[in-house]
C-alpha cells in the first residue's frame, strides 16, 4: 500500500500500474531525447536516430498493450473477488440470522421457564408467608397457658378418639373429690379407671433452648425440672384415688421434643414420675399404651360376655334336643301314615280287580261253586 496525493493505494490497483507505464514512457523519452542531443554532439547520423525513436515508440506500445491487460486481468480479479466476498458475506449474514433467530428461540423458552419458576417461587414465597403468620398465630396461642391447656386437650381428644371406641373413654369427667380429668379410660378391674392429664411445660422448655451460656442453662434446666416435677405430683394427688382410680395415671406431653429433652437430660425426674406412679407420655407412646389398654379392654369385655354365651349354648342345646323329639314324632307320624297309605293302596289295587272283573261279566271268580254272591249293602 502506498499514498499518493492523499490517497491510498494497493499494488493490485491499475491507477498504480497506469502510472507506472506513463513515467517509463515518459523516461524512455527522456532518454531518446538525450541520445539524440548526444548523437548530434557526437555526429552520429539522423537515420540511426530515427531508428531508435521507433524502436521506443514500438516498445512504448507493447508497453501499452501490456499495461491494459494487465489492468484488464486486475479488474477480473477485482470483480471476482467482489463477487466471492459478497457470496461469503450473504453467507455470513444467513449463519448470523440463523444463530440469531436460533438464539431467540432459545432465549423466549428460556425465558418462558424462568417465568414459570419465577411463579411457582412466588407461590412458595405466599406459601412460606401464610405459614410464618400460622407459626406466630401458633405461638400467640401458646403462649397462653389456656389455650396451650387447650391445644393438649384437643390433640388428646383426637388421639383417644382414634384408639378406643366411644364408650370406653370419657372426656373432662368429675371425680368424686371434684377435680376434673382431661381424659378417663373406663377399664374393669383390674387395674380400674385410668386418668390421662395433659400438661405443656412450654415456657420453661422455651427458656432452656434459648438458654446460651451454662449459667443460663442451668437456670433454665432447673425451671424446666421444678415445672416437670410440680406436674407429676399435681398428677398423683388428684387423680389416683384409691376405690375409684387405677394405682396409677398418665401424664400426656402434646410436643415430641418436650418428652425427648425430658429423658435425655433429665432421667432423674422420670425416675420421680414412676416412683409417684405417673407415667409420662407424648404423642406417640400414648398411642402405643392406648392400644394396649384396648386390648386389655377386649380380653375384659370377653371375659363379661363368657357367661352369657355359655348360657346361650345351654338354651342351644334344649332347642336342639326339643327338635329331635320332634322329628321322631313326625317320623313316627310319617311311618304311621306310610303304612295307611300303602293298605290304601292295596284296597284300592283289589276294588279296581273286582271292577274290572264286574265290567267284564266274569262272574264265575266272582263266587264259588256257581254261587252268586250278593254285594255287600252301601252305608
């Protein structure tokens, strides 16, 4: 690439070899014109002069020539190289439009996804918004030592009601020493009546989970033993009664966590609760424990219905005694008429000879020795 005159210019460009032609014309006549200047300071004759003009001019010519094809030829390959590079670049443009148009594709479904889970995120977050306010409407409740009494004897209420049928439980029944039971199960005795009581230690639970330096948590542990313990003995002086209760009672926590934390960092007070004769429950083992308690209410009812049915088997026997004598009377009855039907049948097998005989006047076996003998007088 050079410049000339401001502008830029390639080597295949023929302005360049155009000019290149007319400066080697224009120096081959420099040349003459100097050896012909020469020629005439140094004699030589005006024909070899002429001569050597022409033969410039000849060559000047092809010069010529050569320079127009060599132009021709550039401006061939100027136009298939415009013509390769505008088919290269159509090309280029239609693999651009296609990634392009695929790349748009792409991108509205990847959009379209990302809008869906966008959507379903923002029915997660309403989901986790309407859970938070059911979680602080929950705690609100249960900060209330009445509706978390409330809360214990309502999910007491479902678990008995799924384990034992309705007449063998009663629920917030009055003792004799007036006190009032969350649940009473009606078993025979032994062992008697069972008291469940639910109690929700939440608020000294709550203080020893958020307890954080071992002060704190000894403190806390020591509340949350103090109301265990308080519970237990409520438990044991007012619903086991001698005469009217089983030995024993039930103490129902409505939290799984509660009862775990109890037995594992307080075994002491567990140990408390046997020895006063109240045995602690959750959730779980108050299913477990009702489920036995039906069992043992099954084997009991059994045991009541034992005399009843072998008093109906007694009954059974006497109706089917009462039931063979009565199917000997009517065989006997049938053999009776068995055998009428069958003389029956033999009087009238005889009646229907005799007639016979009579139609056809065969009266000789009628009568022996001739004799006629007269039919007996009708009645």
């Amino acid at each position: 690439m050079i410049e000339i005159a401001g502008q830029t210019i390639g080597f295949d460009d023929p302005r360049l070899w155009m000019a290149a032609g007319v400066a080697v014309l224009a120096l081959l006549m420099i040349m003459a014109i100097r050896a012909s200047n020469r020629a005439a300071r140094l004699g030589y004759p005006l024909s070899q002069l002429s001569q050597r003009v022409q033969a410039l001019s000849e060559g000047q010519e092809r010069l010529t020539g050569g320079l127009h094809h060599v132009s021709e030829a550039q401006v061939k390959s100027q136009n298939a190289m415009l013509q390769l590079m505008e088919k290269r670049l159509a090309q280029v443009q239609q693999n651009m439009s296609e990634n392009l148009h695929g790349t748009a594709r792409r991108t509205a479904h990847s959009l379209g996804q990302l809008q869906e889970r966008l959507k379903t995120i923002d029915q997660a977050q309403e989901n986790i918004t309407r859970l938070s306010g059911d979680v602080l409407s929950l705690q609100d409740i249960l900060s209330n030592k009445q509706t978390r009494g409330a809360f214990g004897e309502i999910q007491l209420n479902d678990i008995v009601s799924k384990a034992l049928p309705p007449d063998a439980y009663a629920m917030q029944a009055t003792l004799s020493n007036g006190r009032r039971a969350d649940c009473l199960i009606k078993l025979p005795e032994p062992p008697g009546h069972i008291v469940i009581d639910a109690k929700f230690p939440l608020e000294a639970y709550e203080m020893l989970r958020r307890a954080e330096t071992p002060e704190a948590k000894q403190r806390a542990g020591q509340a949350f033993r103090m109301s265990v313990r308080k519970h237990l003995r409520d438990i044991s002086d007012r619903y086991i009664l001698d005469g009217e209760t089983a030995d024993s009672a039930l103490m129902f926590l409505p939290s799984e966590a509660v009862y775990a934390e109890l037995h594992a960092s307080f075994p002491e007070v567990v140990r408390e609760g046997f020895s006063l004769r109240v045995w602690i429950v959750s959730p779980t083992t108050c299913m477990a424990t009702l489920n036995t308690l039906r069992a043992v209410l099954k084997d009991a009812r059994m045991r009541e219905q034992a005399g009843a049915i072998r008093r109906e088997l007694g009954l059974l026997h006497q109706d089917i005694e009462r039931l063979e004598s009565r199917v000997e009377n009517l065989d006997r009855h049938f053999g009776m008429a068995a055998r009428d039907l069958s003389e029956i049948r033999v009087s009238a097998e005889k009646a229907g000879r005799r007639a016979q005989k009579l139609d056809n006047f065969d009266f000789e076996d009628l009568a022996p020795e001739g004799r006629i003998v007269p039919l007996p007088r009708q009645t």
